[in-house]
C-alpha cells in the first residue's frame, strides 16, 4: 500500500452491506452446529458456520488487545485494488474493516492479499486466480468486525454466533476480531498461520469445498478441516497446498 492513500476509504453502511448478501461461525456445546434463530430455522441456503465447541480454549497474548464488544456497524475498505494473483478463473474480492476497532483497513487488506497469493493458496493448482477491487463486481467481500457486529450480521440469517467466532453466507466472509486476535491452542504463538487457516477456509467454501477431515496421522491436516475441533492426529495446517504443490486433502465429511 501507497503512504497517503490510507484516508481514502469508502464507507459502507452495515445496511447496505446486508443488501449486497452476507457471511465464518459458532455453536454453544461441543461437537454441536451452531444454533439456529430463536424461530428455530436452519440457516438458509448458501450460510455456513464454523462451529465452535464450548470448551474450545482462546488463547490470551501477553498484552490483551483491544476488541470493543460492538464497533460502529460502518465499514471502510481502502481506496486501492490489488494486482491479479494465479491463473484461471479470476475472482474479485473485496476486504473491508469495522469502524471503532482500531485496526488499518490497509494492513488487513495487505494480510488478506499475502494469503490469497502464497504459492502454497488457492493459486497453487492454477485454476482460479484473485484481484481485490474497490469498486464494481465482486465474487465475495471479507469484512473483519466487532463480536456484536458479526453476532447482528450472521443473526441475519438464522446463525448464532455468540459473539466468539466467524460466519459466511452469500457473497460474505465474516471474520471476528476476538478470534482474528486471540487465536487457539493449535495455534499459539502462529497468528500468521491461524490467519491463513481462517482466510483460505472461507474462500474454499467460495470455491465449492466442503469440509474434510484428517487423512492420516501426523500428515498435514486439511485447510477444510474443522481443525476447531480437533487436528484427529493430523498436525497443523493453514493452506490448501504443501510446499511442494501437492493438493492437502482428506476424506469428505458433512
């Protein structure tokens, strides 16, 4: 990013930001989906929740950073775009920030833009290709929020995500501060590769993958594992390819 360009934003209101479509998620008991609205619906077609067991550990850093219970419900996205990354089918994305958490559009833009063009990403098997745009069409957005922003937007659509985890539906990827910040206990100490994880699970269910599991111990676990749950003897892993270019993958699972 260009010195000087970080106040061009555009604000997004959290309303219209609804009417584009909405999007990672939550669940109260271990080894439960997230709950469904208090009208008792599933979530609709297209939502996905990334369920969190209730004895799943947050793991504090040393100096606690700020995460607000709510930011300020408007998003600001840098006036910039990205250059195109891979080979294939192109897909546009869109990276926005919350107002009042305290965090630089740009520099989340930037992580966001790293993960999406690592060569061990979802470039790797030359299908699809990535561009972050500002303006025009777009195949999805990723929004970082405030736990009761995410919380507002994924109760949109049916999810509970009780303020702790992530949501996707539509067009959107909800990423939640609290858990872009405080990490797990498979990752401590690894933001970058938590980030990773969370990115690249999200946009491979915007590219059409389900979930995985464990294809072995002590092999790489899939990026489209619910590692939340548990790595099944599988070691940690944030991308769909290995060093060497070979797709991480696993046995389907609902």
């Amino acid at each position: 990013m260009i010195a000087g360009v970080l106040a061009l934003v555009l604000v997004i209101g959290l309303g219209g930001a609804l009417a584009w479509y909405l999007l990672p998620g939550s669940a109260s008991a271990r080894g439960t989906s997230a709950k469904a609205g208090k009208s008792g619906t599933p979530p609709p077609d297209g939502a996905r929740i990334e369920a969190e067991p209730s004895d799943a550990p947050i793991v504090k850093p040393k100096k606690t950073p700020y995460i607000p219970a709510k930011g300020s419900g408007k998003f600001t996205r840098p006036a910039t775009s990205g250059k195109v990354h891979g080979h294939g089918k192109l897909m546009r994305y869109m990276v926005e920030v919350e107002g009042g958490l305290r965090q630089d559009p740009a520099a989340f833009a930037r992580s966001v833009d790293e993960i999406l063009a690592d060569p061990r990403g979802w470039t790797a098997g030359g299908k699809w290709a990535f561009k972050r745009v500002n303006s025009g069409p777009y195949d999805f957005v990723v929004k970082l929020a405030s736990p009761g922003t995410v919380d507002k937007i994924c109760g949109a659509y049916g999810m509970t995500t009780e303020g702790k985890v992530n949501c996707s539906a539509g067009k959107q990827v909800i990423v939640n501060l609290k858990r872009w910040l405080l990490l797990t206990t498979y990752y401590r100490g690894q933001p970058e590769h938590y980030h990773a994880l969370t990115i690249n699970h999200e946009v491979g269910h915007r590219l059409g993958f389900g979930h995985m599991t464990c294809s072995g111990r002590g092999r790489l676990a899939p990026v489209m594992q619910q590692q939340i749950f548990g790595l099944k003897g599988c070691k940690i892993n944030g991308w769909p390819y290995d060093r060497k270019g070979r797709f991480v993958k696993g046995p389907s699972v609902p």
